[in-house]
C-alpha cells in the first residue's frame, strides 16, 4: 500500500510529453510496448527519449546498450549524484536516446525510504534547469517502470504528465487494471494532479484463444475510449528480438508485433492531433 500525503508546488515543465509505461504485473509487455512505441515514434522523424527505470534493466538490453557502456545511469539521476544530460546514451535508432538502468537501481527503494521527498526523486531531477534544456530537445520521453507498485513506480508517475498501460489479454487483467488505476488517482490527488490517463494498450493478443476476445470486451466495457484501437499480437519475433539487442521493428520490421506497434504510435499522434485541435 502507498501511502501519499504530500503535495509539492508545481514546477515549470518544459520539452516534450513524459509518459510513464507502467503496470504492476509482470510479463505483460510493458518493456517490449516502451521501446517499440519508442522506436515507431523516432521513425516518424520524433525525438524520443527512453528511461530505463527498472533494475532488471531490460530496455537498455533491448536498445543494444551492453552493461559497459552504461557507465552513469537513472540510479545516478535518481540519487542526485549526475544530471539528466551526464546520463543520455545514443542508441543505434536515429532520434532515440537512453537513459540506461544498472543493478544499483535494485537498491534505489530502500535508500528511498529514508530519503526526503522520495516520491518526487525522479520529478525534481527531470525538472530543473538544466534538465530542462535537456528535455526540450525531445518530443517525447517514455518511462519505463518496474513491475510492481512500489517507490520506483511511484516516482515515474509523479514525474509523468500521462500513463500508458499496457495490458495483456489474460483472465486477471481487470483485476490488476483496478488497483493501477486506484494507485493512479492517489498520485493525482496527492502529488501529481495534471497526470492523466494516455491509454491502455492490449497486448499478447492471440486470436485463436477465445478467451482474449473476452477480455478485450470486457476491458473495452469497463474502459471505453481510453483503451486503444490497435491491438498488439502474441508475436514470436516481438520475443526474440531483445535477445539480439534490438527492437522488433528493427529486428522484422514486417513482422505482425512491428507493424502493430507502427500502428499504436500513429494512433497515439492521431489522439494527441485530435486533443491539440480541440
């Protein structure tokens, strides 16, 4: 349980739209949904920023940033011990940078609990002004979070300004939608009160399991508009790519994954279109 009782005095925020890409369950392609959304929106000439804010480390394996290169990452950030631009790796994909996760970010939630303001770790950090030069060169800057709902978790919602979700098609999915979004409005109410829902994403469709078609009904009844369109597959190559350092886009970029998350990147700029022209 959160217990959030603290609300801080906004900042100026300037650069591009900080998603955060969260869900406290595992394996439900919340990595693969972060760098592939990523990668799809810098081939749409995007700059797009990708932070790495789980130990496991999956995103910066996923870009191809092998562990030796990550020589400052979000731990530093986090601690207060670098700045945002010290951190910014070039990856392979023109337009898309990282800031990488290391093992010492396993045991950033325990130096967390002690420290001051340590929901607001990663805020302060990305809104200062020398991040701010930083963040005005990008478009925009996914968060990738761990799965779980804890202090990590935490400080990547308080710092975003949209969450996206996403969520597999499996029987639990409704149930562990709930309590994110239960956790979403705590940080809204107490810390964050501009966040707002980006989407939710269904992911690890597989057409031939009746059961996925169930959810997906019930998740878009319960959700409605929020839930996006494009439905992303149970794709071997989506799988495999990250073993070769890489995403699926550049891996196959024609596999049904690639192409589906092409899909999810032009809808997410369509939304944003239809929302600026309102």
């Amino acid at each position: 349980m959160l217990f959030l009782n603290t609300e801080p005095k906004e900042e100026p925020k300037r650069g591009g739209r900080i998603i955060s890409v969260a869900n406290q369950k595992g394996g439900v392609g919340k990595t693969t949904t972060a760098i592939n959304l990523a990668t799809a929106l810098a081939a749409t000439k995007k700059s797009v920023l990708v932070i790495d804010l789980d130990p496991q480390g999956n995103a910066s394996t996923g870009l191809g940033i092998n562990r030796a290169a990550r020589k400052v990452s979000v731990y530093d950030v986090l601690m207060g011990d670098a700045e945002l631009g010290d951190a910014l790796i070039d990856t392979d994909i023109p337009g898309l940078r990282l800031v990488p996760s290391t093992v010492d970010l396993a045991g950033a939630e325990l130096e967390l609990v002690s420290a001051e303001e340590r929901a607001q770790r990663l805020r302060r950090a990305l809104r200062n002004p020398e991040s701010d030069q930083v963040l005005e060169a990008f478009d925009y800057v996914l968060i990738d979070s761990p799965p779980s709902l804890g202090l990590l978790t935490l400080n990547a919602l308080v710092a975003a300004d949209t969450v996206l979700v996403p969520l597999q098609c499996e029987f639990f999915a409704l149930e562990g939608l709930s309590m994110l979004m239960k956790t979403v409005e705590r940080v809204r109410s107490a810390f964050n009160p501009a966040l707002k829902l980006e989407g939710v994403v269904l992911t690890m469709f597989d057409r031939r399991n009746r059961l996925s078609g169930q959810v997906e009904d019930d998740v878009r009844d319960f959700m409605g508009d929020v839930v996006f369109k494009t439905i992303i597959p149970r794709n071997v190559r989506l799988s495999e790519a990250p073993s070769h350092g890489k995403p699926a886009l550049v891996y196959d970029m024609r596999c049904p994954g690639s192409v589906a998350y092409i899909k999810l990147a032009s809808e997410l700029l369509r939304r944003e279109r239809t929302l600026t022209a309102a």
